[in-house]
C-alpha cells in the first residue's frame, strides 16, 4: 500500500500535524505501507506566514505551493490513498480535491481538528478570509471515502456528508514524547498556561481568578507562547514556546489551565492543551466547553471550571494540596494513556486505509 500525506504545512512544525497524523508515520512500515509527505507551504514560507506583514513573502509563498500542487496532481496515480489534512490548498474550492476523487478515483480519508467551516481567519492574515472557501470543508467531506474528526462535535458536522466518519482524537506519544512526569515536590508553585498568540484571548477568562488567588496564595504564573501577553499579575514569567524544550518547559508548571469561550469554533476544539498537562501528570482546570468534560473526568483527575467562582475554588484546592495534585496527575496520566496515546489509537488510525 502507498498512502500520499497532503498538509498545510512542512513536516514536524505545526501542533495540529504533529499530534494528528505525523506522530504515527514511524510506524506505517510495520503495517507493509509506504508514503510520502507534501506540504503546501515551504519551511521559508512557514516561517513567516502567522507574523504580521511580508506580504510579498507570503504571496511568493502561497504561489510557490499553488504550483508545487499542480505538479504533484500528475503523479496521484501512483497512490492507493490520498490523506488530506484540512485542506489540499489553503484559499479557493476544492478544486485539487475534486481532481483526486473525480479524475483519478482516488480514495481520500479527510481529517480536520477544528471547525474550519466556520468562517474565521488569522488576525496577521485577515485579507485571507476573503479569499478562504469554508464551505469545502463539506464539500470534500462528501468527496472523501473515510472522514477522520477530532471529536464528536466535528463528527456530527461530517456526518452531514459522508456516514463513514470516524473519531480519531488528537494523541500525544506518552512513549517517546511525552515520557515524563511532573513530581509536585516544588516548594514554588506554578500554575500555567500554554498557547499560540491566536488563544492567547482565553487567558482574560481566568485572569480575574488568578488576581485574586495571588493576592493569598503565593504561586507563578506562567505563560509558555510564541507571544508574551504581559499579564498584570504579582508573579508571572513568560517563556517562548520552542519544540526543542515543549516538554521540559511545561513541566515547569503544576497546575495546568485551559479555559475556552463557549462558541461554536471552542466546541470543535479537541482538548490538546488538557491532553499535554494530563499525559505528564500535571493536573488540569478546564473550561466546561465541548470535549474538555470527556477528557477530564472533574473531581477525578481534575477539574471542569464554568465560573469565576469555580475558577477561583478548584485552583486553590490544587495549589493547598499537594497529595491532591499528585493523586489527579496520576490519574489523568492513566487517562491519557488509556484513551488518547499513540498507542491506544494508532489501530484505528491504520483501519482507516482499508
């Protein structure tokens, strides 16, 4: 078998690739399967594309993919399955996905995270949004053999066009990657946060919270992004998020937090931060919107917030108890393992080709 990976982005750079397919490529050789991977954008293109300005660079980048696209539409012939990560290209119709399915029959197996029908686009690439087709995304679900989502509510929306959807949620590697865990024996407590500068408005969900407890807890609160939002707080650190030191940096922190607005674009957001503090035994304070409530079982491995009130009560719990934190920080690590782990899924991930 050979299977083509067509991405947005160049391999081993963004977080939705890395945990939603790439992780899994090491082991397609076991299962008698061959691939390749292609990128729409280049690593030259990716490094400039979410910054603000360089348009030129951005438009050069874009051209340059749009091109790279034709070309490799010569050679789907020689594939068995065409897996499609969000989108073939990032701005107009389906049109390469249309080629794929309708001239050569090819089987496709469409895989999103999120719920980009919904017509949003980048603060440092609003002009884009003009140019983006949100409403391919249903369009090559119904072109697609197998539809891969991240969670129910993604399913439910796939299911709209094509009947073989699958959940297949996002995973981390608790082998390799994700292999250590927090000790909770620091006598500095951290409570933090981890993001891009697009989530970053999440954070004014909890800010009030933490300017409370800060006035009758002394803890750190830590922001680990590729943007400081230099928050008004007594004690707070920002560290840049680099995929070199990821882990060891969020193992800085004690208490994880993931708070969302509960709007139809959170809803179809997949728990990666909660997954990423559970799966190292870092005890999480999720917001109670969407897949949040599946992955942390509240009052077991952590906590589900949908108050300031509640913000405010299930934190401080966690920093005055430190046998509670490493008690949930066990036991979502078992959930991770159990339930959203390489392992645990890579089965259903290669049923998908069948």
């Amino acid at each position: 078998m050979r299977i083509l990976f067509l991405a947005p982005y160049p391999a081993n750079e963004s977080p939705s690739q890395r945990y939603r397919f790439e992780h899994y490529l090491g082991s397609l050789a076991e299962y008698g399967i061959r691939y390749d991977y292609r990128p729409f954008l280049d690593i030259s293109a990716w490094r400039i594309f979410f910054k603000p300005g360089n348009y030129i660079g951005k438009l050069s980048g874009v051209i340059k993919g749009f091109i790279q696209r034709w070309l490799l539409m010569f050679t789907i012939g020689k594939y068995d399955f065409i897996y499609i990560h969000r989108e073939v290209a990032p701005i107009g119709p389906p049109v390469f996905e249309w080629i794929i399915a309708r001239v050569y029959r090819k089987r496709i197996i469409y895989d999103f995270d999120d719920a980009i029908w919904i017509p949003v686009a980048s603060e440092h690439n609003s002009m884009a949004k003009g140019l983006k087709w949100f409403s391919k995304v249903g369009t090559i679900c119904r072109f697609s053999y197998k539809v891969s989502a991240g969670n129910n509510y993604l399913a439910d929306f796939a299911r709209n066009y094509n009947r073989s959807t699958f959940i297949i949620p996002t995973v981390v590697d608790t082998e390799n990657v994700h292999n250590l865990k927090q000790e909770h024996s620091a006598s500095k407590l951290v409570v933090g946060w981890t993001g891009t500068l697009t989530t970053l408005k999440y954070l004014d969900i909890v800010l009030p919270a933490l300017q409370q407890l800060q006035q009758e807890i002394e803890f750190t609160f830590v922001v680990i992004a590729n943007k400081d939002p230099m928050l008004p707080l007594k004690n707070y650190r920002f560290i840049p998020w680099k995929k070199e030191t990821e882990i060891q940096d969020l193992l800085n922190l004690h208490i994880g937090l993931m708070p969302l607005y509960d709007n139809p674009i959170e809803r179809g957001k997949c728990g990666f931060k909660a997954i990423q503090y559970m799966s190292l035994g870092i005890p999480a304070v999720v917001s109670s919107v969407g897949v949040n409530t599946e992955i942390v079982m509240h009052g077991e491995n952590g906590y589900v917030a949908g108050t300031d009130q509640e913000w405010i009560t299930y934190i401080r719990k966690l920093l005055m108890n430190a046998e509670l934190r490493k008690e949930f920080g066990i036991e979502g690590r078992l959930r991770i393992e159990k339930n959203y782990s390489v392992k645990a899924t890579l089965a259903d991930f290669i049923q998908l080709f069948s």
